[in-house]
C-alpha cells in the first residue's frame, strides 16, 4: 500500500499544477507575440531598437494578423501590458488574448546638459545627442535636439535626463499660411513637390496642406517639411 502511495505521489509531482500548463506559449506563436509588440511600439515611437524580456502570453493568438495594443498611458522602460487581436481576411478585429512584458527601447534622442527649471527656452547648448535607452517614457516621439530649440520646458529636468516630449512645449515648424516642401512614398517611388500649410504644426504632428485646389493631410517630418500621408 506504502508503494502505490509514493508511486502516485511521484506522478502527481511531475504534472503541472492547474493553470500553469497552458500559459507558456510555443516557441512559434512567442516570436509572433514578439514581432506584434514591437511593430506597436515602432508605431508609436518611431524608429527604435526595441528589447522584450519576461515575456508572459495570456489566451490564444486566433487566425489572422496579429496586432497589440498597449493599454492606455503605457511607458516603455519597464512592465507594460497588450492587448492581442486577430484579424482575419473579411473579418474584423477579434480580441484573444493579452501580452506582459518588460519593453525597453534603444533611440537617437536628445538629454539635457545641464538641469532645466520649468518655463526655460531651451538653447542649443542646454540638450545634446545620444543614441541610448531613455528610461521610462511615454509612447511617442522623442524630440530631436534641432526640434528643441526655442521649446519651453513644462517641468524640472535634471541634468543627464532624457527629453520627451510631454516634458517640453515645441514650437511650430509649420505655420499655417507658409508654403512647405512636400514628399509622398510609395513603395520605392518618392514624389515631391509644394504646398500651402493649413495648420500649425510641431515636430510629429498631423497637418493639412493644399496641393492644387486639394486638401490633403500629411505629417511634419522637419522645418517646413510634410510627408504626405498616402
């Protein structure tokens, strides 16, 4: 009797508890899980080396493309959590599941020099260049030095900190009324051309423009510069 109750005692012990077995995901559907995140944070970010670590899949990845999400108010640098939905052909957008996960990113963006009160006009001296890991900021573009001369800072940054840009009020590098130079990508073509700016706008930012009688929207890439959105 002592026998058979060690023998099912050893069995037990080798299963997985409930609940845990079928929270790891394949090896396939995590690199899938994987590419959707950063496709998400690229999207919001921009251009940005992005590192994915402890990784935990909740649910099912579903038929079709997948998409993540971040849940409203996420910063990179730490733990964040997605949403997952499945689109598939003719379908709409199925939620089935969600991602947790520490993201950090790796970018050009600009750290102060020296530490920034409140209400200063940032000059060229005050920020410089780095391609590094900004800690925890929000999700969405990083001003670059050249987008942050003449912006007024919003709160206290220490010296050595990054810059992002709810911590500072950019000036327009659109005007509405001005002419700008415009561009539009499609696959390996680039067309460009000009156009009157109907918005202000800063570095980042949607703005209209008119192109021969025709509104069109596209987003401020540099001083005087707008991409069109095709």
């Amino acid at each position: 009797m002592l026998a058979i109750l060690v023998l099912a005692l050893t069995a037990t012990a080798g299963q997985a508890a409930p609940g845990q077995a079928g929270n790891a995901a394949p090896p396939a559907a995590e690199a899938e899980v994987r590419a959707a995140i950063v496709r998400a944070v690229r999207e919001r970010v921009g251009d940005a080396a992005v590192t994915i670590d402890a990784l935990h899949v909740r649910g099912s990845l579903g038929t079709g493309a997948l998409r993540a999400t971040p849940d409203a108010g996420s910063r990179a640098g730490g733990p964040m959590r997605f949403i997952l939905q499945a689109t598939a052909p003719g379908a709409a957008a199925k939620r089935t599941g969600s991602a947790d996960a520490i993201v950090r990113l790796r970018l050009v963006h600009a750290r102060t020099t020296a530490a920034l009160r409140p209400g200063t006009t940032i000059a060229a001296a005050d920020v410089a260049v780095v391609d590094a890991d900004p800690g925890r900021i929000a999700l969405r573009p990083m001003p670059l030095p050249a987008a942050l001369a003449g912006a007024r800072v919003r709160r206290s940054l220490a010296a050595g900190e990054a810059v992002p840009g709810d911590a500072v009020t950019l000036p327009p590098l659109v005007r509405s009324g001005d002419e700008v130079g415009t561009s539009i990508r499609v696959g390996a073509l680039l067309a460009q051309g000009r156009a009157i700016a109907l918005d202000d706008g800063v570095l980042g930012a949607e703005v209209r423009v008119l192109v021969d009688q025709r509104r069109l929207r596209g987003r401020v890439r540099s001083a005087g510069e707008v991409e069109i959105t095709p």
